[in-house]
C-alpha cells in the first residue's frame, strides 16, 4: 500500500478567503488542497440557476475596482481583471437610497460627484458632507494593506479611539439634518449595521470602495471562483468538493497531522488553514485544543443578522434593466431594519437587478434582500438541506417563504408601480439556506460583527494556539470580496516574506 500524500497546506472551505490563500500559496511552489463540502466551490460567491436565470447567493456588486484601486490591484495579481466580464454601474448613480416618501438619493461614483449629487439634495449643508467625505479618506489610510502599502505594522490595530468611534455617532455629530443622516448612513446593510455598535472604521472602508469604482459581475459571481479554481490547479493544486471535514487528529507535539472527512477518509498536512467561521473551527478542531479563555471569546462573539431573499424572475422584456441598486427605506430611522415584529417586517430592502451578457436593456431578474433573524426559522433547522445533502423540509416552511415572499412583492409594487405583472416565478432564500450553504451557525450575512464598544473584543488573529492552524476568511480583517481578500493576504504573510509579495501585488500599478 502506497503512502498517504502530505500537503504542505490543506486548506478547509473554498470561499474567497481560501480559495485566495490556495492560489499566493500554490503560485509559491507549494502543494495545496482545498477541502469543500458542498457540490459548489466559492461560499459567497456561489450561484444557482431558475428558469434559466442565474442568481448571486452573497455577491450583488463589487467596489475599489478602478484603476489603481486596491481591488483592483489585487485582481490583478490574481489574473482575474481581463478574464471576467463587468459592468461599470451608473456614475452619477451606483446607490440610490430610498424612501417611502417617495424621495431618491442617488450616490455617485468619485468623490467629487458623490459629493455634487450630495451638495444639490442638501445644498445648505455642504460642509458636513465634505467633512464626511474628509474623514472617511482620513480613516482609509489609516489600514496599510487597504492602501497595498508593504508596512508591517497594522496602524490601526494600536489606534483604540480610531476603532471604537461609532458610525451612528460620528454621522450625527456632522449635521442635525435627520435625513442627510440617513442618506449617508443608508447603505448600512452592506455591513448589517447596529446602531449602537457598528465602528465608523467599517463604514468607511466599505462605503470609499464603493465610491471608488463599482461594478457588476455579468452572469453571477461564481466566475470569480472558477477563474481562481483554474489557476489553482494550472499550479499544481487541488480542490475536492463534497469533502465534509468534521475533525482533526494530532501529533504528540500538539500539531495537527490530519483531517478526518465524512465517510472516514483522512487528508494529511503540514499547515492548515481554516475558510470556516471561528467558532465552527473551533468544534472542528477540537474545543481542548484552544486556551478556555478564547474559545469562550469566540463562541460568544455577536454574529451579523441573517436575510431573506426574493428572487424574482420576469417575463422578458418587461422591466428595465437598473444600473444601480436600491436601498429602500419607510423611515428616516435607517439603522432598525432589524428591530422587527411580525406586522412590521420588513422595515427595509435592498434591490438588486443582475447583469448578463444577453443584453443591458431588460432585466431578466431581480433580487431584494431583507433582514431576517435565525430565530425566525429555526423550528425548520434540524435537518440542513442542499444539493450535497437534500431533505425535505415541512410543509408549513413553504407556507412561510409564500407569506414573507407576498409581503416583499406587495411592498415592491408600491417602489414600482405595476411590477407585480412581470414577474414570472418566484424564488426564496432563508437563513437557513445561508447556515447550510456558508457553514456558520445561523446563516449569519457576514460573520462576526465588529463592535465599537469593545473594538478588540471582535478582532481575530491569523495564527492561532494550535501550532499549525490559521485562520482566513471575512472574520479576520472584514467581510465582503475586499476584505476576504486581504485577509487572505493577512493570512498568508505567516508563510510568505511580505514585502515581497506586495511587490508582486504592486507590479501591476
């Protein structure tokens, strides 16, 4: 009988955040696996089909991709740029943020006309809005890697008052103006803003990405993972799916020298890197494995709210494509949508129309996102249901996605008025789906939330007390595709000279 293979790495999840750390590790000369245990590699990124039309799981648009911009460096890196097709959004408008009164707030791409379309809503008070517009800039530079600066230390990881000044707060003390406070806190969702915890720090580094170049990913986001995939294996690497890993064992030093997958195979390893939540990396690798202390932080960190998504399908050629996504609100109190009752949800929606490649005339599909607690469905959570492991929920589990899917559509019609008579099916997503799909506890949008009240308390380092265990993925620096990627950056400077791999990342300006 033949040796078992050693990997050099054996990499657990293949969302963005592994599948990058796969590619800087396998380009390196490295020998690689991923483990997935779904029947579809990307987490996020993952995409599925109805009537014929293709929906994004996690990923509606992506910021920071002009020219010279961090992402847009790092694409580059990655081969991903030229290979993908994009489409810009609307300058003058990439968000608009909405109200029930009816009034539209559309933010413009580029500081300049994002503050010109600002200054003409609220002309008499453009100097909160440039001193808005200062301050994020401000707190951008402030996060080396944001910047694709090669400096080793972290700056903002010593700056406490950087990382504790609270969005809500810091966007009041600007302006009395409750609407203006709205407008500029209006895409909160992008990080399931909570009031009374969400640091400024992650609304400006989310809200200048956007600003500084956003686009779409004609037919669904999954390209990017295929596209990474590819490379991958042209390095030598490998990517298993339906590969379920429950366990690990060790050597007598401590150091993990397997994994043990679903079914009873095992895949043995020199260094491991974790794509899962923390606190299932946690019950993965074996609780006594961590110091009591941390594994108590962890398990008690507040995850982000979760969702309920309507997929909608239109007969063609009925609604017009929109360039830009819509946040819509029925108050000026923008930070509540998740503070529900039953007759009151849903309290705010986000709505996106994919792009394909057919055409940018007519929408084929439309997607709105609203806030949705794991408490909401979890009586249906016993069993998980996904392709790679199918089961049947209850009846009275399809009579709940109908009534909140009505509730959403009946709203809809009052955004735009006749839109109820294009739609051609309907289509759902629960947090159950996120718990299933993504891997964490309770379908969480994205991992842990960061809390301005205790900034360190939610910070999660790469290394980890088991000697050849890191972590990666949008629970270390910050979540969507801009923060999963430099996480994965963060992860794998443990292994690879820094200053030399941003020099790689920066041959490309």
């Amino acid at each position: 009988m033949s040796e078992q293979e050693i990997y050099d790495f054996v990499i657990i999840g293949s969302g963005l955040g592994g599948l990058e750390c796969a590619y800087i590790l396998a380009s390196e000369g490295h020998k690689v696996i991923v483990l997935e245990k779904n029947h579809q590699i990307g987490g996020n990124l993952q995409v599925f089909s109805r009537d014929k039309c293709v929906f994004d799981t996690g990923v509606h648009y992506i910021g920071s991709l002009d020219e010279g911009e961090c992402l847009n460096q790092f694409f580059k890196y990655f081969g991903l740029l030229d290979t993908l097709k994009w489409k810009r959004m609307d300058d003058d408008c990439f968000d608009m943020i909405r109200f029930g009164d009816g009034k539209e707030y559309a933010l413009g791409q580029g500081y300049e006309r994002f503050k010109r379309n600002l200054v003409n809503d609220f002309p008499e008070e453009e100097e909160a809005i440039n001193t808005y517009c200062t301050k994020i800039q401000e707190i951008c530079l402030e996060f080396p890697l944001y910047n694709l600066e090669n400096s080793v230390s972290e700056n903002y990881l010593m700056d406490e008052e950087l990382l504790s000044l609270n969005a809500a707060d810091y966007i009041n003390s600007l302006t009395k103006n409750s609407r203006l406070r709205a407008v500029l806190a209006g895409n909160n969702p992008l990080y399931a803003g909570v009031e009374s915890k969400s640091p400024f720090y992650v609304h400006a580094l989310i809200s200048n990405s956007y600003i500084m170049g956003s686009y779409r990913l004609k037919d669904g986001g999954s390209q990017i993972a295929i596209q990474i995939s590819r490379y991958i294996r042209q390095f030598g690497g490998k990517i298993l799916k339906r590969k379920n890993v429950i366990g690990a064992n060790y050597n007598e030093d401590g150091h993990i020298s397997e994994v043990l997958i679903e079914g009873g195979e095992t895949v043995k390893g020199k260094q491991f890197i974790s794509n899962v939540h923390p606190a299932v990396s946690i019950d993965i690798f074996g609780e006594n494995r961590f110091i009591k202390a941390y594994r108590k932080r962890v398990k008690n960190l507040e995850n982000t709210i979760s969702s309920f998504i309507v997929h909608l399908v239109f007969e063609k050629n009925t609604f017009k494509q929109l360039n830009h996504n819509t946040y819509q609100y029925y108050s000026d109190n923008v930070w509540d949508g998740a503070d529900y009752s039953d007759d009151s949800w849903p309290k705010n929606f986000f709505i996106s129309t994919p792009v394909t490649s057919s055409g940018d005339e007519y929408a084929e599909s439309m997607s709105v996102m609203a806030y949705m607690k794991y408490e909401d469905v979890e009586k249906w959570g016993k069993v998980s249901n996904t392709i790679a492991n199918p089961n049947e929920r209850e009846v009275e589990y399809e009579s709940f996605k109908k009534l909140k899917s009505q509730k959403i559509i009946d709203k809809l019609e009052g955004v735009y008025p006749g839109i109820k008579s294009k739609i051609k099916s309907v289509h759902t997503s629960t947090p159950l789906t996120f718990r299933d799909y993504i891997g964490d506890n309770e379908g969480s949008l994205y991992g842990i939330l960061k809390d301005s009240n205790s900034p360190l308390k939610s910070l999660i380092n790469s290394k980890t007390k088991v000697p050849n265990l890191f972590f990666t993925g949008q629970n270390l620096i910050l979540h969507g595709i801009l923060g999963a990627t430099i996480g994965a950056f963060v992860t794998c400077f443990n292994f690879i000279d820094r200053e030399r791999l941003m020099k790689k990342v920066n041959k490309f300006k």
